[in-house]
C-alpha cells in the first residue's frame, strides 16, 4: 500500500505517465513543462573507470553538480527517483561521446548500453525556476520562450587528479529586489544548484559579452536590471570535455530525465 | 530558579552589567560592541495620542520598523527585554524633541518623563551586522571606524493617516559574492531589517551621490563591490519628523538600550 498522501501520488502518477510516453517515442522534444512539479534531472552515465572520480569531482563542487542519485554499474533502474525508470529509454534524446566526439544522438541506448556504466542523475534549474515563477519573478529565457544563456566563467572548480576546468553559469536578469527575492528562495534548493554565485559586473568572473553566451541563447537584459548568476549543470559535462572518455552518455539539452520526487522534496527549511 | 542555560544567563548578565553602569553615568558614549551577542534596540518614545498610529504604521512598514516591544503607557520597565530595565535612565543619551525641535539631550529621562508615554523597542542592524563579522564579512563602516552611511531613498513607505515619507536605507559595499552571502544571513533576521530592499545603482533607488550620505558618514567603495541597501531604523524618526509632534523622545544616535535579549534569538530557522 503506498502511504503518501494524494497529492504526491498523483505527481508521482503523472511523472511515469511522461515517462511512458516518452519511452514509446510519443513525446521526442525537450521535457520543460512536462509533469509540472516533479524534479527532472540531468544525466551523466560514465564508465566505472572515470565513475568514482567523477564522484569525488561533484562532491568537491556541490554547487554545479548536486547529485541527486548515483546507480550501482549497469543497473539502469533508479527505485528512489520513480519506481519504473529506465535510464535507457526514458530520455527522449541521448548525446553518446567517443573520446569526446558526439557519436549519436539516439532516442534509446538500448544498442549502447555496457555493464560496466555508473549514471549520475544531477539536479537541475528547473526546480527552482518553478519556485521562481511561483513567486511572481520573470524568468526572461522562459518569457523570451529561448533556452537559458550560459557562460564559461573564470571561477576555477574544485578539481580531481583528471578532472578540473572553470565553473560554467547560467543567468537570468532581473530587477535588484526580484534578485534578493531569487536568492532567498534558491538558498532552499541546495540540490539544484541552491544561491547564485555572482551577480551584478559580469567581467568580474570572465565573462566579456554577456550578449554572447558559450551555450545557449542571449536574453534581454532591461535596463536597471542586474544578471544574476548560477552554477550550471553544463559545469560537469564541461569538466568530462577535457579528458575525452573512451565512452560517455548525456541526455541532449533540454532533453531531462523527468522524476517522480517532487521539487518541494528537495527545499530545505 | 532561572532555567536558562548558563551561556544565556551570562549574556543576560552582562547586558544588565552594562546598563547599570549607564544608569550610574559610567559609560555616556555609544553602545557599539558593549555586550556583544545581546540585541540593541531603537528607542521611540510618543504620547499615547500618536502611539497607535505609529503601531499601525510599523505593522505596515516591518523592514524599516520591527517592533521588538511596546509598553503600556507611562511605564519604563520592559521585562520581556530585560529583567531591570529603566527606559528613563539605561540609555547613554537621549533627543528630546518638542513640536519636531531638539530641545535637549540628556543622559537621564526623569526631569521629562510623563503618564502618557508610550515607548518601542526596534530592532538594530547591528544584531545582523554580527552575523556577518562572524562569517568573515568586512562590514566596510566597521572597519574604517565610521558611523553606517544612510541615504533618503524614493522608496515610499506605506503610509498612515498621519505618518508618511520615504524609506531610509543604510549601505554595506562588497562584492558580489559576499552580498549573496549577507542576503542568506539577514534573511534569518526578520526581527532587525531583515533581507536587503537593494543592490547595485542606489540611482534606482532615488540616491544621487553614494559620497554624499544624508545620515551617517560615507564609506570606501572598492572597485568591483556593489553597493547594498537595507531598511533603516532612521525611517521611523524621520517619518515622525514630518509630523512634527508636541513632544517625543529618542535615543541619541549610536546610544542604543542594551537588552538581555541574545541575538540569536531573534533568528528564524
């Protein structure tokens, strides 16, 4: 008998049920707006050579790479995250990488899959950009219905023996009381990426043009408003960039593992 | 029998210590670091015909006005504050004011005190300014020895029948990563101004020159530091100021009542 309450249930319900469809190929695009309330994730699936460094690496830099869930090698079910996940079809686009070249974009690893892969689930904005939009901010990327700008900043992560590289960032301008606001409730979310890291001058961390980011797309920055910074979960696909892995496996951008956990699960406080 | 641990009880001690010595004339300059870890408080003191509308206008205004306590009018004993307090006589310094002139500055209350007097308690930032010292934060008024530059900001409060005007903010600089960090930590301290109401272009806020403090002394703004805004205690002295009223009673600037209250209790989670 499953004890929680109502409410839980039927987020938990809706999850597997974008979950199914994406399985079956009925849904292919990117997951934002899908199962609204349930944590979506990304993933990192590498081989169980690079795995434990890897996880030495997310828990040196908790702010670009909160894990959510770590699998035991070649399982590809994740019980605690939604009770029939199956990491090999449930994203509706995978990235697989070849000594760091993108060798497929598949829908299903089924023909991929080795026993010796570890996958990492990792939190993700969505979240707290949820607990954003529910307190009345503008999200500009979402109102400008463009994917969230990001930026290789010069702020140094933690690194491991093999891996190290800058802190990337995501960034969303807003007005400086909206930005008090977004601190306060992202310091709840310390599972997906919790405070911003810079805000205001954005030469102050590296970044020359804010009008051109390394990964995604520009926003308008009104005037009076400041860019307020994230860590970013592009960070540890960044950091695995520059050691060029036999093998790897990452959803495609945009393309989440959506979650039956919900994101008010993950609010501290 | 006292239940309170011993660390609470040699705070309280030490406050009591302190005001004592204040009553007997011993300490007549300003409270800045006199039993630390104990709340400072704001004092207003009105005529009962005003007091009510100041309660509603605090209940309005929290940042700039949280209300620690109220008295019963005539009374200047605050036990909930501290078990010996004298309101006429435990704070260094007073400003006796009459139809919105100084008409004098003494140590001691007891030549004017009335039947009618109703007194507040508001909250200090210098209760979250010890939070900040305490995770490393230069507090920049601090450490060059100056007194909190505060600026008339275009803020309106909300106003009463009575009492109306502007926000007063005081300014801390730093950089961008300790404001995030200051933002975390004032939250938690609702009871003295809470969260900042800005950061960044103080011409956002109405503030022409940041050199040019209408209270307070100016501060050294280093390059790459944002300037941050918090509601001020001066807010509800200068909205008292505009009505002008027959007589009523502050503290001298900086001469705070010490109470027995830890800071700590005032933090939420």
């Amino acid at each position: 008998m499953d004890t929680r309450n109502d409410t839980f249930q039927a987020l938990a319900a809706e999850a597997s049920r974008c979950r199914a469809m994406i399985r079956r190929g009925e849904h292919t695009g990117p997951t934002a707006g899908l199962a609204p309330g349930c944590v979506q994730a990304n993933l990192m699936i590498l081989p169980r050579s690079l795995a434990d460094e890897f996880l030495l690496f997310c828990q040196r830099n908790p702010k670009p790479c909160p894990v959510l869930a770590v699998t035991e090698p070649g399982r590809y079910d994740v019980p605690q995250m939604g009770r029939d996940i199956d990491l090999r079809n449930d994203v509706p686009r995978y990235r697989v990488w070849r000594n760091g070249e993108l060798a497929a974009e598949p829908a299903s690893l089924t023909d991929f899959w080795r026993d010796d892969l570890v996958s990492f689930l990792i939190g993700c904005s969505f979240s707290f950009e949820e607990a954003l939009l529910a307190d009345g901010i503008d999200i500009r990327h979402i109102s400008e219905g463009r994917n969230v700008p990001m930026y290789r900043s010069n702020i140094p992560t933690a690194g491991t023996a093999r891996l190290h590289g800058p802190l990337v960032v995501s960034m969303r301008p807003m007005p400086a009381a909206d930005a008090i606001r977004a601190i306060q409730i992202t310091s709840r979310f310390p599972a997906v990426h919790g405070a911003p890291v810079h805000l205001g001058d954005p030469a102050l961390i590296g970044i020359r043009d804010i009008d051109r980011p390394d990964y995604g797309d520009p926003v308008t920055i009104r005037p009076g408003e400041l860019p307020v910074f994230w860590a970013c979960g592009v960070t540890p696909q960044s950091v695995i960039d520059t050691v060029k892995p036999e093998f790897s496996i990452t959803h495609a951008p945009g393309h989440m593992l959506i979650t039956d956990v919900s994101n008010i699960r993950l609010a501290t406080l």
